[in-house]
C-alpha cells in the first residue's frame, strides 16, 4: 500500500464520451433526434454527463459521435440568436441556462465511423488523449452528483495507477445485461482488486454479481491492446476484452481496480428506468418537487383505488 502511495501519476484532465449509438430502443422518438439529446426533467441527458465530467476536474471533453449527431456539437455551442433574443427580453434566468452549456469545458468531437463497439469508440479517442490516463463516461448511466463516483475512481487510479472500473451490485437474474468481475478485497471496502472480466455471462457463468457500470478510469497502454483485440461478442470490439487482459497481465499496462459504487444511479437507456429517473429527479429538485410530489400521491392514490 505504502509504495503505491509514493507513485506519481498524471494528472487526469480528458473525458471521452461515446455518443454514436442508434438509440433504437427509443424509436420514434430517435429517429431524428440523438437519444443523448432526449430531455431527463429539463436538460438532455447528455448534459448531465459533461457536468460530472467538470465536478471531477476533467476540462477536456471528447465526444465520439456518428451520424445525425449534429445536436450534441449544437448544443454545446454558443446560441448567439437565442442569447439575444432572451437578452433583450431581460429573461437573465433562461439566459444562464442557455450559456451554462457552452461554458462547461472545452469540447472537442470525433466521428467513429463504423459502429464497431464501445472498444471500437475508445480507441478513436487515442490521438486525442495521448499517452495519459483518461475517463470514460457512457451515457446511458447518470450518476447523482451527491455521490461522486467519478472523483473515487480518478483518486484510486492516482494510488494505484493502471485501470479503474465502476462496479455495482446487481441480483443474479440480472448480471446477463452487464459485463460481470471476478475480484478480490483489498484494504480499502469500497476498493477491489479485478482478476478477470466477462461480458454479459449467463447467471450460472458469472464471476461474481459485481456488474461493471458505465464509468471507467483507463490507462493509455488500453490503446495499445484494444488496436490488436478482435471482435468479440456482437461481433464488436468489446472494451471488456482490452481490460480482461490488463487485468490478467499488469506488465500489459494493469492493474485493474473496482470501486464498488452504492450510490444512487439513473439508467437511462431503458425507456422504463428513463421515465423512473425522470420521476425521481423531479421530485429532488426544489423548484419542481414539492408540486410534483403532491400530484404524484394524488395520482397513484387514486390508480391504487381504480384498481
């Protein structure tokens, strides 16, 4: 513990998120708009992402795109037209709004081309990143800002070097829909030690019932093996595979961590849980939940007795 305490590592400053996906699950509704885009209450999904990025220090943003993802870039942009008009209106409030988005960080974006898979869409990252430590954050997964995850995972990189993988778990009926870790305790409880990785494994295949999230702290030398690895199930390049290895031989660029994550987390990539972290973060906001709220009893009060 002591001599992993004494390492310098680079200080992590880059965020890559992949955005190319088709958003199938939410057609119509993505059919012509990026289902990064799709509001959570008031603010596209996406934007929640970014602002964890920023909470954990990370400035530089990458965003890894594909077609008709021209919103993300617009959206991230200054509005000169719109910040007019609601600066004429004297609308200072709608105003900020408008402007917090393109004051988060510097935003930089890159087209993935063929969706080959998240591996696939890191790797586009690597001209970008270089030879240092960076974050991924896919988009699907919001991560309440009362429970910084991300922050954990770049402070157990900076002891540990290697890689960092976000873990949580999950019931066994579940692990099928998540890559799943073999692990090992370390001295810290929320801290362990990744021996192995499966991709979606049936129940009875499964290492353990940690699930691996959507956030990940890598090391550069995953550049090096995800250029060599072949596509895996899905016929993709699964990043899976590339931290399978850095795990098993930490010559290749390892170790790899979990930070076992209790905290609150919204999936949004399931239309069902979409609609529940909408309903749940609506309800935490002080200007929309306590309404809210009220209407909420009043509506399941009166389904309850429907039924």
């Amino acid at each position: 513990m002591v001599a992993h305490m004494s390492q310098s590592h680079p200080r992590i400053s880059k965020a890559v998120i992949p955005a190319a996906g088709l958003g199938t699950r939410f057609l119509p509704a993505t059919k012509a708009t990026p289902k990064e885009m799709l509001p959570v209450v008031d603010k596209p999904a996406i934007q929640y992402v970014v602002e964890e990025a920023v909470s954990a220090g990370l400035d530089d943003v990458l965003m890894v795109t594909g077609r008709n993802k021209r919103p993300l870039e617009d959206h991230f942009d200054r509005n000169y037209e719109l910040e007019s008009a609601l600066q004429k209106k004297g609308d200072a409030d709608r105003l900020a709004k408008v402007q917090e988005s393109s004051d988060l960080a510097t935003m930089h974006y890159v087209r993935q081309g063929d969706p080959k898979g998240l591996g696939h869409a890191v790797l586009c990252a690597a001209p970008h990143v270089g030879d240092e430590p960076f974050a991924v954050l896919l988009g699907d997964d919001l991560i309440d800002p009362r429970d910084p995850l991300l922050q954990r995972m770049i402070d157990v990189q900076q002891q540990h070097g290697g890689s960092v993988v976000a873990l949580m778990e999950v019931a066994p009926e579940q692990i099928h829909l998540y890559g799943s870790a073999a692990v090992e305790a370390t001295a810290d409880s929320d801290v362990v030690k990744v021996t192995g990785l499966v991709e979606k494994p049936a129940p009875e295949d499964a290492p353990s019932n940690y699930a691996v999230i959507g956030r990940y702290v890598l090391d550069p030398a995953v550049f090096g093996i995800l250029r060599t690895t072949e596509p895996g199930r899905g016929g993709e390049i699964q990043l899976t595979d590339a931290l399978q290895q850095l795990a098993t031989d930490e010559k290749a660029g390892g170790p790899v961590h979990g930070v076992v994550f209790k905290g609150r987390r919204y999936d949004t990539g399931d239309r069902g849980d979409y609609l529940r972290a909408i309903v749940r973060l609506a309800c935490e906001r002080e200007d929309l939940g306590p309404d809210f709220r009220t209407w909420l009893r009043s509506y399941v009060t009166e389904e309850m007795q429907q039924r």
